[in-house]
C-alpha cells in the first residue's frame, strides 16, 4: 500500500499532465457507458428469474402479458356515455388490428393478441371476446365451446353418461334438441346448440358444485360485453387490455396511456411522460367523464416516475445537507469544492460503470447515489483535511500532499476498500435485487475512491496559492475530552440493543409500494368491488404423470369447492363405455338419429368426435384446456443490451419446466392464503401475482442473510489485512458491532418496519462505519494524541454520511424510507463510540507505534 501511493506522488508531482490525459480517457470511456443505464424501477426486476418457482409464475404471464385495465367510473347519468366509449375504442382496436370479433383465428381457437397500433402497443383481450361472442351466438365460438365442454364431459359426468348407450334415451334427447332449436325462446336455443345432446341434464342438480355454481353465478358482480366488462350496478365500466411488453417496459406503458387516454387513434407518441398521461386520461371534448388506468403496468409506471423525482431530490437535498455539514464542521466552504468535484467525477464513473457492467439501476439500488454521495466524499474530506492542516503549519505543498497521501491516504484506502467489499460480496448473493445493489455501490465507492486520488491533488496543486483556508496559521485547538462521554455512548448503545427487539419485520414485498400510487388505489377498490383480484391467479396441477392427474385433481377440487368454486371431481369412464362412446358404430348412430330427429348430422360431427377423443384418451381434456387458454411466450429476463456481468457468468439456459395444467380462478386474498398449504401437500401450486410474492419471501430471505455474512466476511478480511493485529480487529469491531445495534434500533423506536428494502442497511452501516474507526486507528499508531485530532475530520465525514441517507428518511416510497432511517442510526451510533469510546479503549490497550513520517 505505502509503495503504491509513493508512486502516485511521485507521479502528481512529475507527471501530472499524464495523470490528467489518463483521467479524461476514463471519463469518456466510461461516459458511454452513462447511455446505457436503463430505469428497471419495479418490484419484477428484484425477482430470482432462474428459480423453478418463479419461473412458474412468469411463465404464466405474470408481470409478462398482465392486463392492463382502462376504467371509466360514474353513475347512472353518464352509463351510456361511458359505455359508447368502451364499445368504440374496441371497434377502433379490432378494426385496426384485424382481430376478429368474437376472438377466435381460422382454426376455431382462441387468437393471440394483436397490439394495436403495432408492436409496443395494446390488443384487446380475445378471451373476453369470445365470452361475448357467445350470448351473441357466434356460430365459431359455439363450436368451440361445445367441443371444449364434450372434451370435458368424461372427466366431468364420468359413468353418468351411460344414457347415451340407450338408442331410445338418445333419440329422445335429440328430439328435444330439434324443438328446442324452433322454439321462438332465446335461451332454449342458445342452450341446444351448446349442448346437442343434453349432458347437462346429466350432471347431478343438487351436488355441492352445481350448489357452488349457482351461488357463484349470482355473487358475479359484473357483467360481459363485447370486449369491456360491466358491474352490475353500472358503477364501473372496465375494458381490460393486453399489452404487448412487460410491466417493467415503462416507457411504452406511458405512450400506450398517453394514446389511449386521447381515444386510440394514429400512431403512438414518440415520447410521454407521467404528466401528460394524466391530462390524456382527463376529460376531453368528446369525453366528458375522466378515465382511470390500474394492472401491474400502470402501477408500475407511476412508481417508476414518483420514484425517480424523488431519487433526483433526494440527491439535491443530500448535496445542500453535506455542504451545511461540511460548513459546520470546519467554519468554511472553501474547501467544499475540491471534495466535490473528484466525487461527482467518481458519481459520474459509477454511473458508467453500472451501464457497462449491468445495463440497468433497479429498486434496491436505486438509491446508490445517496450512498456514494454520502460515503464517496469520506476520501476527499479525510485526504483535503490532513493536507489542509499540513498547509497551515507552514509546509510546501508537496510536502503537504506527501503527509495527506502517505500519512492519511493508507487508512483511507483501506476503509474505502472494506466499504466497497462489504457491498461487492453481495455480488454472489442469488437475489437480482440484493446482486444489483452490491455491484452498482461496491463498483461506485471503487470509482469514487479512485476519482479523489487521481483529480484532488492536481486540483490542490493548481489552486493553492497559500491564502485564504491553505494560508500558515496557528493549528486549531484540539478538542478536550469529556469525561461523562464514554458513558453517554454506552447509553446510546444500551437504547439502541432496547429498540432492536422492538423491530417488526415485514416481509410483503407489496410494502415496498409507494404512497398516493393512484393506480394502486383504483386496483384496491376495484378489488373490494369485485370480491376478487383483478392480478392474475392460477392453479397448476403437474403433468410429469398424466396417469395421476384424476387423483391428483380430486384432492385438490374439494378444497377449492370449500373456497367456493365449483369445481367437479374427476371421474372415471367404466371400460365397457368408453369403448362404446369412442367406437365409429356409435357416432354413426347418433348421426342417423340426429338426421331422422331433423338435425343437421355434419353439426354434431365436432361434438362427436371431441367426445369419443376424450373417452378414449383420458388425457385428452388436458389438452383441450391447454389449447383453450395458450399462454404467451414472453422473455423471462426483459429485453436488456448486453451487459458484463452477464457475459462473465455465462450460464446456460435453465431446464425447462415439467409440464403442468394451469387453470384460471378467482379467489380474495384471505382464502388464497389459507389455501396455499392445503393445495401444495395436494400435489398443486397456486401461481400469480400473490403467490410470486409469497415465493420471493423465502428466497430474499436466505439472500440477505447469505449477503449479510458475505459482507462480514470481506470487512473482517481488509480488518485482517490492514491491521495485522488481534487488538487493532478488536477495536475496530466496536463500531461495527455497534452500526448494527444502531440500525435495528433506530427502526424500533422510529416504528418502521425491516423490510427486504432496509435490510440492506445493514451491510451499509457495516461498511460505513469502518471509514471512521480505520483514520482513527491508523493515526493511533504513529500519533499519541490521534483521537483529538481526527474527532473534528471524522466528525464531518459521518456527518455528511447522515446527510447523503437523510434525504431518504423524507422519501414517500417506504422501503427507501426505512433504509434511509436505519442508516441514519447505524452510522450515527457508531461515529459516537468512534469519537466518544475508542479513545477510551485506545488509552487503556494503545496500539503498537510507528516511527512519524519524515516531513
């Protein structure tokens, strides 16, 4: 280390136009590197993407393909106006995109979605068209459904389908068919052309589904239409639409708002913002009602926009903050230039280095900048002081900067150092989140550190003339020791161990939400309007052994009928029906019958044939359901520019999920908690925005705790190899140990909950407070009284250090709150026994001395 900085004296001092030439390359190079940083401020871009369980869940479209509801809410006065609104921004999409009406493509099944007016825009949902399409009569979406439901009906009716072995019962029931179909009734006719046979009157009318089928039915709150959905009380008007782009694509959700919200028509804007969104969801010439947007894009879009304006103010606050300190500390802001320069030179290094190495700044480390801003200077203020004190006892400026690099510098590369490994051994956590964190501050505090030793001395060589701050003076006095402070810091350290325990901990990754998130909001309500969820939930039933899938589907269909779904056993054809019911002796049968009953046979040919499929292939209502609701196929990782990191790690693709049947439901959030262990030991999963949360949980928490003891173990190797001494670790552990005290108690008494966000507060505070306890312990051993000259120094480094985090404390966005304040009294706690009880400690077991540094 010594030999390393006397090289780099010497080159300031010989060659310093080299130096400056070395720093301008750098600067360019990693100003590109600026361009490439892209926003990811969504709780999607926290998430294990390579885990078997989250993979399950994003597979099934969450946060992939979600919908994206448009909602016009009144009363009674403005229904029609609303619903004239719905039904033409509808027609606009369909006609645009060429999307059939009733939802369906050439082969009968179910369209994909067709973004309207192109890629990055949005298509209505097919689904729900073809919902529609059915009271409507649509010939094709009759077609299919009664296919879907003659594929269903072994596993559905089972043995109860014996009737149709009986030629007479069969006839009969065609007939009814055949009457039904030249009734003037509306609803008799829609039903026998569903249902040609009549299996509904085959399925037992007083079982506990078909009870749960009624009950359900008349609990329905909405009502559908062609493409939009209706409640019952006309309360809301919901057109749900399906984006083309992940719920993290920011950008193209505020350019599909934007052109929504000004009726749908020409091209998507080239750019929106947040505030043009609102004024083009507002109320317009031909719309006099305002519109409301909710779904996990336009959640997640508001969040990322709030969140940005409050990063960008944080950080100007954090600057005003460090510029009162530094003020305070030493009665000047003459000095305040050189440190901040070199350290927005190092920001600015970060901030390439991110786009170079990772391509993005997500949630957790969105607050990087606060972080080097707040520990980044420590170096310029630790360096500027010895310098500037070294000036003022009358010694040239190189031998000044001599004393600042050699006497100072290796103390402060060695805590700058054990700063940024305590965040880059978060690197090798298995949590993005935590990953990400760790190698944007880790990476940043390098780059801060590498900034200051290269741009401060030239800068204090060039604009030092020896007046003003570097003029010769006498020294300042140095601080008298106070006799209760030992004591006070003891106590401080006894509040803080008290509040600990008062630390709840919440592990809803929702909480990480922003307050006042108006789509948020929407969603809330709309979801105690509706009794359930509008985000997306599913069963899964594992396909690895079709043969099991009847037993496993009968464990779990008693516990959803409980929640009230009505859902049918599976049941089992007898071995003589099936052959009867899949033979070509039988279909042929029933198509003379049906000819003599005046049906038209080539209409039943579909039913038929979906039927004896299924009786004889038990498999075969599995595919039918698969078939009927596809799901997209979307990129699990985003669209990100190639990037460092990943190219260093090069993994190869994951292996593919077992195959598994995914059946949409609906259920609230109550009854999905108290299912979710019952239907796992069943064989079944739940996945969803819900159960993707639950199952990051567990995951981010054995992260943290890995990055914890990670971050531990690369501090207690740079205490090791700087110290080389058991007394120098021991003393050095005492601000650590009590930064952690301080952030847990701080959460305590401030009533914050530890959340996956201020967790990460805790590796920070670990490596913040070395800073401090390193300049102090590193003077100790060549200075007698190194406690009384370094508390002012030290004092304004952890003070600007409170100052960078404490514009977080008045954030709205909760996670950056509680990891704000936890900062705050992890790094407060530790500067006092630093300054208040080291000193004690220094003078009962001294450290070993070192020669002074030849002036």
């Amino acid at each position: 280390m010594d030999s390393l900085l006397r090289r780099l004296l010497r080159l300031h001092l010989s060659r310093s136009p080299g130096l400056w030439l070395l720093t301008a390359g750098l600067t360019l190079l990693l100003g590109l590197g600026t361009l490439r940083v892209e926003r990811a401020l969504d709780l999607m871009s926290l998430l294990p993407t390579e885990h078997p369980a989250v993979r399950a869940n994003l597979e099934a479209g969450v946060g992939q393909q979600e919908l994206l509801w448009l909602v016009a809410e009144g009363g009674e006065a403005d229904l029609e106006a609303r619903r004239a609104w719905a039904e033409g921004l509808v027609d606009r999409l369909l006609q645009e995109g060429n999307l059939p009406l009733n939802g369906l493509v050439a082969e009968g099944r179910l369209s994909d979605p067709v973004p309207v007016p192109g890629p990055g825009g949005l298509s209505p949902w097919p689904a729900l068209l073809a919902v529609g399409a059915i009271a409507e009569g649509d010939a094709a979406v009759s077609r299919l459904t009664t296919e879907t439901l003659y594929t269903l009906a072994p596993a559905w009716l089972g043995d109860r389908l014996a009737p149709l072995n009986d030629p007479d019962g069969l006839r009969r029931r065609l007939e009814a068919t055949a009457r039904a179909l030249a009734s003037p009734e509306p609803l008799p006719a829609a039903l026998a052309r569903l249902d040609p046979l009549g299996l509904r009157d085959l399925a037992p009318q007083n079982g506990e589904g078909m009870a749960k089928a009624r009950e359900l039915g008349r609990a329905f709150t909405l009502r559908m239409r062609t493409g939009y959905l209706e409640t019952k009380d006309g309360r809301f008007v919901m057109l749900p639409l399906v984006a083309s782009f992940p719920a993290s694509e920011v950008k193209a959700t505020t350019r599909a708002l934007v052109w929504l919200g000004r009726g749908g028509a020409g091209p998507l804007p080239a750019t929106a913002s947040l505030r043009e969104v609102e004024a083009a969801l507002g109320p317009q010439a031909d719309r006099a009602f305002p519109l409301q947007a909710t779904g996990a894009h336009a959640i997640t879009a508001w969040e990322s926009h709030r969140l940005t304006g409050e990063v960008l103010l944080s950080l100007a606050l954090s600057f005003i903050l460090i510029g009162l300190v530094y003020w305070l500390g030493f009665r000047t802001l003459a000095g305040y230039g050189f440190v901040m320069v070199p350290l927005l030179v190092g920001m600015f290094w970060a901030l390439g280095l991110t786009g170079w190495m990772l391509g993005r700044v997500n949630l957790m480390a969105a607050g990087f900048g606060a972080v080097l801003l707040g520990v980044g200077d420590d170096v310029g203020i630790l360096l500027f002081s010895r310098y500037r004190e070294e000036r003022r006892a009358g010694r040239p400026k190189p031998r000044a900067l001599r004393a600042a690099l050699l006497g100072t510098g290796p103390g402060v590369v060695a805590g700058a150092l054990a700063t940024a490994l305590a965040f880059l051994a978060l690197a090798f956590a298995p949590f993005p989140g935590i990953r990400d964190l760790g190698l944007t501050t880790g990476l940043g505090l390098l780059a801060c550190l590498a900034a200051t030793f290269l741009v401060l001395p030239p800068l204090l060589m060039a604009l030092d003339h020896g007046r003003g701050t570097f003029a010769p003076g006498p020294p300042a006095p140095l601080p008298h020791r106070r006799a209760w402070a030992p004591w006070a810091a003891l106590v401080l350290l006894v509040l803080a161990l008290a509040g600990a325990p008062r630390t709840r901990w919440e592990e809803d990754l929702r909480r990480f939400r922003a307050q006042g998130n108006p789509a948020l909001t929407l969603q809330e309500r709309l979801t105690k309007n509706l009794g359930a969820s509008l985000q997306p939930l599913a069963i899964q039933i594992p396909l690895d052994d079709p043969d099991r899938l009847p037993a496993r589907w009968n464990k779990l269909s008693p516990i959803l009928r409980e929640a009230g779904l009505p859902v049918p056993d599976w049941k089992t054809l007898d071995p003589e029906l099936r052959h009867v019911l899949g033979s070509e002796t039988w279909r042929h049968q029933v198509m003379e019958a049906a000819a003599k009953a005046g049906l038209d046979p080539a209409g039943l040919e579909g039913p038929l044939s979906a039927l004896a499929a299924a009786a004889a292939d038990p498999g075969q209502p599995v595919r039918a359901l698969q078939s009927l609701l596809p799901r997209a196929a979307q990129p699990l990782e985003g669209s990100h520019r190639w990037n460092l990191w990943e190219s260093l790690r090069r993994r190869g693709k994951p292996a593919p999920l077992a195959p598994a049947l995914t059946v949409p439901i609906r259920l609230d959030e109550a009854s999905l908690t108290r299912l979710t262990p019952v239907v796992e030991a069943a064989g079944g999963r739940f996945v969803g925005t819900q159960p993707l949360f639950r199952v990051v949980k567990g995951i981010a928490r054995d992260a943290v705790r890995e990055a914890v003891l990670l971050a531990l173990a690369g501090i207690f190797a740079v205490i090791a190899w700087f110290g080389r001494s058991l007394r120098f670790a021991c003393l050095a552990l005492v601000p650590l140990l009590a930064s952690q005290a301080g952030a847990l108690g701080a959460l305590g008494w401030g009533g914050e909950p530890l959340t996956f966000l201020s967790l990460m507060a805790i590796p920070i505070a670990l490596g913040v407070s070395v800073d401090t306890a390193f300049n102090l312990l590193h003077r100790a051993r060549g200075e007698a009284d190194a406690p009384q000259r370094v508390a002012r120094v030290n004092a304004v480094c952890a003070g600007t250090t409170l100052a960078g985090f404490g514009g977080m404390v008045f954030s709205g966005y909760r996670g950056l709150r509680g990891l704000g304040l936890a900062c705050l009294g992890g790094v407060a706690l530790a500067l006092l026994l630093t300054q208040w009880l080291l000193p004690v400690l220094l003078e009962k077991w001294p450290l070993e001395t070192k020669p002074p540094e030849k002036k």
